[in-house]
C-alpha cells in the first residue's frame, strides 16, 4: 500500500502542476501583451531619460582630451585638435546633426557652431595641436568660448542625469554643484504643481458634482436607473474633440451661457469662461464625470438602506445620520472615482492645449513639444518619468492613508 | 468563355500599380490641403502617373523620425516647415533633391532652393483685425501693443516664436535689426518685458482657424493670424483685414523622407508641382504666395494684392530666421513656458 500511497501522492501533485500550468497558460496572452506595450516601452522611456549617447559617440577623442580641464580657462589645445580629428571621422551627416542636437539643448548655439564647421572640413592648417587652435577659432570665433567646451565635457559620458535635473528645474555648474536655474528659466516645477493643482481640482468638483447624481441614481428603480446611466454614458461615446467643440460654442463671449447670463441681468460685460483656466476645469469635469459616478453608484447600489432607516428611527437627524452611517459606507467609492479622475487628469493634454491659455498647460503639453517640436527625447523622456514618478508617490501616500482595499492592479 | 473579361480586367487591375506611380503626400489639410489638391493632385493624377492618397498631420517630425529610424517609410512626401525642413537635413531625416530634376533654381525665391526640401509656397503671420467693428484701421505693431487707442483683447499663437519678434518690432526696433536684437541677452529680456505689458489681455491661440474665429466673433480686437486663413475668411464674406506692415513671412518645403520606396515618383510630383502654372492655379485657390516667379506673370493684380510676396505688401516684411531659431529655440520657448507660468 505503501507504493500506492506515494504513486496516488505522485499524481495528485502533477495533476496540480498541470492544472498550474494551464492557468498560467491561460494568462500568457495578457502577460505578454503587459511585457510588450506597457512594461517595455516603459523602461525604454525610463532608460532614454538618462541615456547620452551622441557626444560619446561622436567625439571620443575630444572627450578624453577634455577630462582634466578645469571647466573655466582656455581647454587644452589637444583638444582643439581632438575635435576637428573626431569631427573629420564622422562618417554620416546624421552624426553630425545628432551631435549638433544634442549639444545646442546644452548651450543654445552649439547647432550652428557644430555644422557650419563639420561643413567646413578639412580646415586649411599647418599641423599642430596649436594650429588647430587657431584654425577653428578663425573659423568661428565662438570656439573661444569655454561654455561650448563646458557643454561637450559635460556630455561626453554616455549616461547623464541633466535631462532628469532640468525637468525639476535644477542644473549641473561648472564646478560640478548642483543649483537652480535662474527664475527666468525655472518652468517645470511650476508646471508640474499645475498639472496636479488642476488634476485635483476638476477632482475635487467631480466628486461634490457626481456624489448627489450617483446616490438619486442609486435610489431609482432599475429600469429608469438603467435610463439614466446611458444618459451619463452618452457623452462617453462622443468623442474629446466634439464634446471640446461644443464647449467651445456654448462659453464663448456671445455663447449660449454669456448670453443667458446677460439675459438675465446677471452681468452686463460676458464672463471669460474661454481660452483661461476656467474653460479647462469645465471640460475637463464635463469629460471625467462618468469616471466619478460610475465606481460611486456601483457601490451606493450595495449600502442597505435599511441602515440609514435605522439610524433615522433611533432618533438621529437625517443630515447626521447620511454623514455618520451612509457616507462612510460609501469611501471606497469615492476613493476609486477619486483616484481614476485623478490619475486620468494628469495626462491630460488636448483639453488645455485647446481651451486654455498659455499658463495652462499641463505637463503632457511640454512632453508633446519636447517629442515633435524640438525632437529632444531625452528631455520627453525625463519630463514622462518625473510625471510617473510624482504619480506613484503620490499612489504609495495615498496607498498608506487610506487602508481601503483598492487596488488599481 | 463568360468569365474571360472578368480574367482580363483582374488581370490589368493588378498591373496597373506596377506601372503607375501611386502616392501618398502628407500636408496640413484645411484650406490650404484643398488648395494643394486642386492645383497639384489633380494635376498629378490627370497626367496619369498615378494616384495621390493625402494624409493630414500636424508637423509632428516625430512621427518621420520614428519612420526613418525604424525603416518602414508610409510617406511618400511630406509638406514641412521651414525649422524642420533644416534640422531634418542635418539629421539625415530627408533625401537630398536632386535640382536637376525639379527646374531651373534662378526661376524660385531663393529661400525655396534648399539642400533638402523645394520651397512649396510662401505664407505669413501677420497683424489682422474685423474690419466691421475697427473702424480706425491699426498700422504698426505698436499699435498692436497700445490697449488706451485701441480697448479689448489680443490674440497670439502659444509660444515664443514670433511673438517675440513683434514684441521687439511693437518696442521700436526696426524689422531688420530684429534678429540682431533678439540674439543678444538684453534683446530677448526686452522682448519678454514687452510681451509682460500686454500679458492681461491676451487669448491665445493654438491653431491656424482660431484667429478668424476670434475676430468674427468680437472676442479680440486684434490677432495674429496665418494670412492664408484671413483670406479663406474674406473669401467667405467676412470682412475681415490684414495689416502687412511688420509681418514675418516664411516658407514650407516638400521634403522626401528617407530611404522611402518612391523616391522618384515623388520629386516627379515635386517638378509638377513647381511649374509655373500650377503654382499660379495654387495661388488663385489661396493667398500664398508662389515661390516660382515666373507663376506671378499669370496671376492677375487682384490676386497679385493678396499674395504676402507681392511688393506692397512685402515692404516692410520680416523673413522668419529659421537659422536663429534652430540655435535659440528651446531655450526661447523653454524661457516663454517659464514666463507663462508666472
């Protein structure tokens, strides 16, 4: 029997195993679409935030040449002659323009100081580290300036955190501290406490906007219930651009709004409610209310209301007993529309492009100007992990306040 | 033996793309998409070589880049700016025009002659206004700036590109010093200074059709505004007007993007599309300007009035320095996104 025994054992545990392997299975599909479109191209983002490969690449010679120079008087004349070595070996244009990029993000200029002279090549000089010196220099007298020398000694490791300081508004200075940008140049943090002051805000009116509509809906019987959840979902099937369309025409200064408002004697000049931010809170609640009312009523669905009767009867008040009994019940509704408006907010980028001013713009705007206007991936990049990163911090916080299962997966 | 004209037709359907020279062009849709398709799509398609498939963008180079770098090119030739005309030839994003190929270079503007892009037609922002409600008609960017003589909002394009420009122009400084100016350190901070001053009263706008929009609708006094759509406008019935003096013209390109599999097709479409009497069809269809000059002989002075190049009113017009640009331009809007936020 003994035999048996470990042979039946044997079994069970590789029918587990199979059926182990078969759930799996089951997942292999979504964990590999998770790996391909979401996990990959994620630390692909992450890695071109600190990656530098142009300068390194292109001007290895130059770079060496640089590595004990004080970063403050004349560079070396070697390394003189290691650029126009390095920029003579450069065998594509492509190169040449990458390099050009990357540099002028660094020092404005840099672009046309580095083509116009990788055009020029060969200098005409004498050989010599000096002559070199005095070719490039006669070439364009900007190459006297230690600042477009600062700019490739900086660059030419392979890995760099300047794209990451910069979308925090700090920098690297010649002495190789770490400081502030000047106020004229200090954006990003400003914007970044927009982005989540605007995020908060539309949040903030969803939840005292959708918390009445969820619970009225809760209370209707199913068939009319059913009725109006279509109507919140309606808008939902519109698309961004037509629903910004339409608030572009009802807002604007002989909009239908302005024009009601005046009707009624409420104001004689039209409210600016367009084109500010003003306009950008109310779309972006208009877009975001189903986020809010749908994980809100799922939940006001499952709160007896037996309980709320109950506290009514044992002699409570009823605004008491709705703050004291049945808003509690509620929190983790409120919590999950809460954090799914929230988080949606912060990417968001056609609403304010479209319906708000220059200071409205949130950070998604300056990651798209980044991408297509100057092509600075890098900086993209950075600006995308210092939004993802501000994001889970700000989940981890919210994770540790609240001690509601909730989990977004 | 029924099936047998059924077999021939399949059999010329399937080569008919081997021998015609299918297309697909990229541009900026709108007005100035329907203009371009009148004038030189058709033209195309009619002389046989094929047929043109248009897709609209918004400029995103990102999307060449990514095409070229990954090697898989879906377009053909694409409509670009001028800043962007530059640095993709720098980084290597476009093909080099072979010139021969495209026509006489001493018959085009020479700022369309480029290393790798054929100048498609000339536009210009200028200083426009709703001719029914300003009845005293604003002459100089000071003007623009001078909210006593003038009550009520100004529209300008999100960024810093030509803004500060007319900044400088509105501060005094001549049209021509402008870029002098604004490349030095005291330049750009007066530039932003000025721009402070009109700060409270300006509605910005992001894109082209919002300006009319903004006029026809009374929620600007004045606006900067791409020419072209002031003159779809006008072409509308709305009496809307331009004030040319110090407006910066500048020009968009054909650029082929690299390693594509029509590269030839493509400058074909290019040639056509330079000679002189498409650009002239061009032209009447919208205001901008032909930048093969032999087109102008065939446009009357009517159309002639309108056009940002004709001599009226190029007079006192600024050339867009895209050299400046490309050095200063991310640290110019990185400083404009700074200044918007305070």
């Amino acid at each position: 029997m003994q035999a048996g025994g470990t042979d039946l054992i044997r079994q069970l545990r590789r029918a587990e195993r199979r059926s182990k392997v078969r759930a799996f299975a089951l997942t292999l599909p979504l964990l590999t679409f998770l790996l391909v479109f979401f996990l990959v191209p994620l630390a692909s983002l992450l890695v071109r935030a600190v990656e530098n490969p142009e300068v390194a690449d292109a001007l290895p010679a130059t770079g060496r040449a640089l590595s004990g120079w004080d970063r403050v008087t004349a560079p070396p004349d070697a390394a003189y002659a290691a650029l126009l070595q390095d920029l003579a070996a450069i065998g594509e244009t492509e190169r040449a323009g990458a390099l050009a990029r990357r540099l002028n993000s660094e020092m404005p200029g840099s672009r046309s100081l580095v083509m116009s002279t990788y055009r020029a090549l060969p200098l005409d000089h004498p050989a010599g580290p000096q002559q070199a010196r005095a070719a490039l220099v006669e070439h364009d007298a900007r190459w006297a300036d230690p600042a477009y020398w600062h700019a490739i000694e900086k660059n030419s490791s392979r890995w760099t955190p300047d794209y990451l300081l910069t979308a925090i508004d700090l920098r690297r200075t010649a002495d190789g501290s770490i400081e502030r940008v000047p106020d004229e140049n200090a954006a990003f943090s400003s914007i970044l406490l927009r982005t989540f002051g605007i995020s908060a805000l539309v949040t903030a009116i969803a939840l005292l906007l959708g918390y009445p509509l969820a619970y009225w809906l809760s209370t209707l019987n199913e068939r009319r219930a059913n009725l109006m959840l279509i109507l919140v979902l309606l808008p939902f099937w519109t698309s961004v651009l037509v629903r910004i369309a339409a608030w572009i025409v009802l807002l604007q200064n002989n909009g239908l709004i302005n024009r009601l408002l005046q009707f009624l004697g409420l104001t004689d000049t039209p409210l600016p409610l367009l084109f500010n931010r003003t306009g950008v809170i109310i779309a972006m609640v208009h877009i975001l209310l189903p986020f809010m009312i749908l994980p809100l009523y799922s939940v006001m669905k499952s709160v007896p209301p037996n309980y709320l009767r109950a506290a009514v009867s044992l002699g409570s008040a009823p605004l008491a007993a709705f703050f004291r009994v049945y808003l509690p019940q509620t929190y983790p509704g409120v919590a999950a529309g809460g954090l799914l408006v929230f988080i949606t907010c912060i990417g968001y980028y056609v609403t304010p492009a479209l319906l708000g001013g220059a200071g409205d713009q949130m950070l998604s705007y300056y990651v798209a100007q980044y991408t297509n206007v100057e092509v600075n991936w890098g900086m993209a990049c950075a600006l995308g992990g210092v939004l993802l990163s501000a994001t889970l911090i700000l989940y981890t916080l919210y994770r540790k306040a609240s001690k509601a299962e909730l989990s977004l997966g | 033996m029924q099936l047998k004209p059924t077999l021939l037709a399949l059999a010329a359907l399937a080569t008919l793309p081997a021998l015609a020279q299918n297309l697909t062009v990229v541009n900026f849709g709108g007005a100035n998409g329907a203009a371009q398709k009148r004038a030189y799509f058709e033209a195309y398609e009619k002389s046989g070589a094929g047929k043109i498939t248009q897709v609209e963008y918004n400029g995103e180079q990102a999307k060449i880049k990514a095409m070229v770098e990954a090697k898989k090119i879906s377009w053909d030739l694409v409509e670009v700016e001028s800043p962007d005309v530059n640095r993709g030839c720098d980084e290597g994003l476009f093909e080099k025009i072979d010139w021969t190929k495209v026509g006489n270079k001493a018959d085009f503007q020479p700022a369309a002659v480029h290393e790798c892009g054929v100048g498609v037609f000339i536009w210009s922002t200028v200083m426009a206004y709703n001719g029914d409600k300003l009845k005293d008609a604003p002459t100089t960017w000071a003007d623009f700036w001078d909210a006593k003589k003038y009550p009520g909002k100004r529209g300008l394009r999100k960024g810093a590109r030509y803004n500060l420009e007319f900044a400088l122009m509105a501060d005094g400084v001549k049209s021509a010093d402008v870029y002098k100016v604004l490349a030095t350190k005291e330049g750009s901070d007066r530039a932003f200074r000025k721009m402070t001053e009109l700060k409270p009263l300006i509605q910005w706008w992001e894109a082209g059709a919002q300006p009319p929009q903004f006029l026809v609708a009374g929620d600007v006094a004045m606006t900067t505004a791409f020419s072209g759509r002031i003159d779809a406008a006008q072409r509308e019935g709305k009496n809307l007007k331009i004030t040319w003096t110090g407006g910066i013209y500048d020009l968009d390109y054909w650029a082929i993007p690299k390693g594509g599999p029509n590269k030839e097709a493509a400058l074909k479409f290019i040639a056509l599309a330079s000679t002189p009497d498409a650009q002239a069809e061009y032209a009447r269809n919208i205001s901008y300007g032909p930048t093969n000059n032999k087109a102008l002989a065939q446009l009357d002075a009517k159309t002639l009035a309108l056009l940002p190049t004709s001599p009226a009113n190029s007079k006192d017009a600024l050339q867009f320095n895209i050299h400046f640009w490309a050095d200063q331009g991310e640290a110019l809007e990185k400083r404009f996104a700074a200044w918007a936020a305070q």
